[in-house]
C-alpha cells in the first residue's frame, strides 16, 4: 500500500487467499473477490470510490476513469 492505494489480501491459515480487494486512495475502487478454505472462489464484486457496482457499471466507468484498476 502506498497513500492508501493497493491491493489488500487475506489468508487462511492453510495457505489459501481468502480474499483481496484494490484500493485507491482508502476507499474500495475495482475488484473485491473471495475464496472458500480450497479456493474456490465464492464471490466477486467491483467498487468505485466505496460505493459498490455492477460489473458492467464499472467496465462502462474504466473507459473514461484511467484511475480506475484494470482487469482483464
């Protein structure tokens, strides 16, 4: 992290991510994804500037936002 931007990521104790989200500037902005004890993944949500939105929301915003994380 630096100034509050980055990506945030959990374990659990075996190992696995549990979670990781990207962060810019202190406040949630991109991809939020979650991951069972094997790795499954559970859930995966995107952010812009805190405030929670579709994944097409936020593709639509990367276009004129290059702020914005990219994900393939």
């Amino acid at each position: 992290m630096v100034q509050g931007t980055g990506v945030v990521k959990l374990w659990y104790d075996n190992g696995v991510v549990s979670s990781e989200i990207s962060m810019v500037r202190g406040l949630p902005t991109g991809r939020q994804r979650a991951w069972d004890e094997t790795g499954a993944k559970v859930a995966e949500v995107y952010w812009i500037k805190g405030k929670r939105v579709s994944r097409k929301k936020y593709s639509e915003a990367r276009k004129t936002d290059a702020g914005l994380p990219e994900y393939p």
